[in-house]
C-alpha cells in the first residue's frame, strides 16, 4: 500500500511556532508503524515558516515576502534536524524533499519526482516533503497549494498512493453544530460547512483548502481521510475505524 500523510503547522507545532516535540514523537511513531508493516509513505510536513518565526521571535508571522522566506529557511533546517532524529529513534531513514509549482507543471520535472520519490520508498526511506517557501514567491502569496493540502493531493496523484490522509487539529470534517461527519460520498454543497476564519495566525491552509484538496484526490481515486493529527490516528482509520471523516475514492 502507496499512503501519502500530510500534517499541518498546528497540529505538530506550538501555538509560538516551536516543534512540538510530543506531537513529533507521536506521528513518526505512527509513520515508522506504517512502514515496518510494508506500506510505502510519503510524509508532507508544514511548519517551517512557523518555526522561523520562533527561532527569530517575532510575534506573528510576517506579511512581507521576504521576511516569510527568511522564517521559511531557518524553521526548515529546525523540523528536518528533528525529523531525522525522531525517525532514526526507530531505525527508519528519510530523505528531505523540497517542491514548487514549477515541478509539477514540466512534465519531465514532474516524472523525475515521481522517479526520486518511488526510489526512495522502494527504499525504506520516508521522504519528507514540504513546500520550497524559500524561493517560492507565488506560493508564498497566496498561489493554490495552500497550506501543503494541494501539494499533498498532487503528490499522491503523482505516486498513484492508495490513500491520502490530512492532518490537522480537528476530529474531520464537522457539520454546523461542531458534530464529525464520519463519511462523505457526496460533495454538493460540502463547502456550506465550512466555517470562517479556521486556520491560525501561524499558517496559510483551512478546512476549506483541505476539501479542494480531497475534491481533486477523491476524483482520481485515491480514498482520502480528514483526521486530527494529535491522536494516534493512523492505524485506526487504515484498519476502517470511524476516527476521522472518511471520502471514498471516485464519489463526487
């Protein structure tokens, strides 16, 4: 099995923008379990303009764009150094990946990532995929991957994964009383739910942004998962429990 995680800022950093490490520590685990079993995983982390923005205590993250790609540079180097202790604690390697649009848009570019990635899953190796926010100028503006949701969708397009799964700090998608929708296998008017104003002050993604991205995976048949990525989550919702809201491939 072919299975593409992406986890957003809020979920693995702290409301400053730190690493946090409890919550590191609990999805390599998780990630690490997925591999020793045989799945192949493709792990896409936000976070690193957040931790930027710790490491150079500043109060909120910055609007100018260099300041951003500035925070993006130095909060990279911190998450890749704690992934790469995290996940040699359980004897697994990984391999940084950095992308832009630009990748997937040249299909010769888009053919040597899928290659890069597929090695190094048939490897062993987790790769660790995130943005390229440092020269990324239209991402960084507002472009269309949002908060990694689409880079993770394209990724799992790309490498024909089985699953993508999106983490972030709710239980899934919830209805207008707050309530988890356990399944979704119909997009009409899906986006009514979405509540305004849900990302955080930290990162550039939301819910909405999450269902653009399952739109597109589900339409390509990719089942697809919206769950919270401070649980241990990732076995259940593999083994068909109702920890999060489930989008059967091919169901719009």
């Amino acid at each position: 099995m072919r299975i593409v995680v992406k986890v957003g800022t809020h979920a693995i950093a702290t409301k400053t923008g730190r690493p946090d490490h409890p919550a590191l520590r609990r999805l390599v685990s998780q990630l690490c379990d997925l591999v020793k079993g045989g799945a192949e995983v493709v792990f896409v982390s936000s976070g690193a303009v957040a931790a930027g923005v710790e490491a150079l205590a500043l109060a909120a993250r910055p609007k100018d764009l260099n300041d951003v790609q500035m925070c993006a540079a130095v909060g990279q180097a911190r998450f890749i150094s704690e992934y790469e202790t995290l996940f040699a604690e359980h004897g697994v390697k990984i391999g940084q990946v950095l992308l832009t649009h630009g990748d997937f848009e040249v299909r010769r570019r888009a053919q040597n990532v899928k290659k890069s990635l597929s090695r190094l899953m048939r490897e062993g190796i987790v790769p660790v995929v995130n943005e390229n926010d440092v020269v990324a100028d239209e991402e960084l503006k507002g472009g269309t991957f949002g908060d990694n949701d689409r880079l993770s969708c394209l990724i799992a397009k790309l490498v024909r994964a089985d699953v993508l799964v999106l983490l972030t700090t709710v239980d899934g998608l919830l209805d207008a009383q707050g309530r988890r929708i356990a399944r979704v296998g119909n997009f009409r008017d899906i986006l009514k739910l979405v509540r305004p104003g849900e990302k955080g002050n930290l990162s550039k993604g939301g819910m909405a942004s999450k269902l653009k991205a399952v739109r597109e995976a589900v339409a390509s048949g990719i089942d697809t998962y919206i769950a919270n990525g401070r649980k241990r989550v990732l076995a259940a919702l593999l083994d068909g429990k109702s920890v999060g809201t489930f989008f059967p491939g091919e169901t719009l």
